[in-house]
C-alpha cells in the first residue's frame, strides 16, 4: 500500500531541500512524481515551492549584485546583457537568410545534386524534387536498376 503524506509533510520536506524536489522525494522516500501529484492537488503545496525557488532566484541576484560590486567582468557583462537591455546593452547578430528553394535550385543546375540525391531527403514532402528540378530546368533523369 502507498504511503500517505499529508499537504503540511510535504511541505516542511520541499522547505528543507530548498526546493529541490529530487532531494525532498529523497527525504520522504518516494518519487518525484509523487511530489507533483501533491503540487498539483494542493496550492499551499505548489505555494511552498513556489516561494522556495522565488528566494533561490533572490539568493542568486544578491550573489550577481556582489559580483558586479566586485567588478567581475562575467558578472558586469551578464548584468548588462539581461538588465541592461532596455539601456541598449544587448548583443545584435547579424542572420542573413537566403532562400533554401534557391540554393537547391542552384546546385541542381550546378550538377551538385542529383534526382536520387535530392529524392531521398525529401521523401516526406510528396513532388518536391520534382518541382526543384522542373524550377532548375533541368531534366530529371533516374538511374538504371
């Protein structure tokens, strides 16, 4: 027979791991899934863990703020990046997109891909080497055998 945890067991457990649930289930001796029946059946439960992980996220920006105090480049960097952004500090990246349709067009007409070639890993898509070669002009021609 499964063990019973009241909502309040469960709670003190995920408070004394800090929430973290694999190391509360350890504790209880049972599952993680266990646990998230539990948050789920039970708000106080899910508010218990919630507020566990809202004071790791505190800890971790204390810990940030000292390190940026402490003039750690990492820290000033990734401050600047996240909190920053509003300020202009972000990392822009350049993407240049070129249409696939035509690269596959080109090296059809270049010789680069052939029929079978092109068939093959488009096997899920029904006429689309078909389509490719008609758009490449190019013949499509199939091997023997």
């Amino acid at each position: 027979m499964a063990t019973q945890y009241t909502a309040e067991t469960i709670i003190r457990a995920i408070q004394a791991a800090k929430g973290n649930v694999s190391a509360a289930a350890r504790t209880l001796g049972c599952t993680r899934q266990t646990l998230a029946n539990y948050v789920k059946k039970y708000s106080s439960v899910r508010q218990a863990l919630d507020d566990e992980r809202e004071a790791m996220i505190d800890t971790a920006e204390s810990a940030l703020y000292s390190a940026v105090l402490d003039k750690q480049g990492w820290a000033v960097c990734f401050t600047l990046k996240t909190l920053g952004r509003s300020r202009g500090y972000i990392e822009r990246h350049d993407v240049h997109v070129t249409d696939w349709r035509d690269q596959a067009i080109a090296k059809i007409q270049a010789g680069a891909i052939d029929y079978a070639a092109l068939k093959e890993v488009t096997h899920d898509q029904p006429g689309l080497a078909e389509e490719l070669f008609a758009a490449a002009g190019v013949a499509v021609t199939t091997g023997g055998g």
